[in-house]
C-alpha cells in the first residue's frame, strides 16, 4: 500500500467521505450521531454512488462502528437492485466495512452484501480494524 494522499470529499452531522489518490479508494466513516432513518439513509447511499461515479474508484472503504442504520429486508434488496449495479458499472472491485458493534447493525449489512446479484461482481470483506481492511483492499485491485 502506498501512503495516503487523502483528499476530504465531504463532511457533516452523520459522515466524512475521503478519497485515496494514490490508492483509487473511497473512505466513508460514519459518525457516532449518525443513526438514520431509512429514506434519510438511501439518500445518503444515493450520494455516497454519486461519489463513486464521480471518482471511479477501484475499492472502498467503510467504518460502521459507530453504527448508522438497521438494513430492513426492504432496504437490502433495493440495495442489491439499485446501489450496488451503480458500484459495478462504475469499476468498482473491492469493498471492505469495519462493522458496527451492534450486531443488529453488522449482521443487516452482512446480509445486504451476500444477496445473490450482490456477491457477483464484487470481493467483499467485513474486519475487525482499519488496517486489515486498507491492505486487504489494496492487494491485486
């Protein structure tokens, strides 16, 4: 992995979004405060694919500690029908979240990623810190 050039995309009351250059990667922290209601939460995901598009970036990163949403069944398949399409179409290969220790929060996010059409076209992985998951990310991308 080379050394970080992060560049802050965005930030407010719920997220900061960075972006690796040197990496092609996307970094998103979600913020402690950040416990959103469904439509708030899909339009936050509507964003964060704008991001995406935007920047192409080969992988990305997410740290869900903190939490942000329990993703309903309803949610993870418009998830796995709209999102994640727009994650493939714009290059995207890797995905790695450091997940939140609510198990209700990791284990909904864990779900959304093993859908059928989700796991198709990209590797996924769930860690328990940032540096796993940064060197994971950035091995053969």
């Amino acid at each position: 992995m080379q050394t970080n050039e992060k560049q802050l995309i965005t930030e407010d009351w719920c997220w900061q979004v960075f972006f690796d250059t040197n990496n092609q990667m996307l970094e998103a922290t979600w913020l402690e405060q950040a416990q959103l209601q469904h439509e708030e939460f899909k339009k936050y995901l509507e964003n964060w694919c704008v991001f995406v598009e935007t920047y192409k970036p080969k992988c990305f990163f997410v740290d869900s500690r903190k939490g942000h949403v329990i993703m309903t069944p309803d949610i993870q398949e418009w998830h796995d029908t709209i999102i994640i399409p727009r994650y493939i179409n714009a290059g995207v290969k890797k995905i790695a979240f450091i997940l939140s220790e609510d198990i209700f929060e990791a284990l909904s996010v864990q779900q959304s990623f093993e859908e059928k059409n989700a796991n198709s076209n990209l590797q996924t992985n769930f860690f328990d810190n940032v540096e796993d998951a940064k060197e994971w990310l950035c091995l053969d991308v």
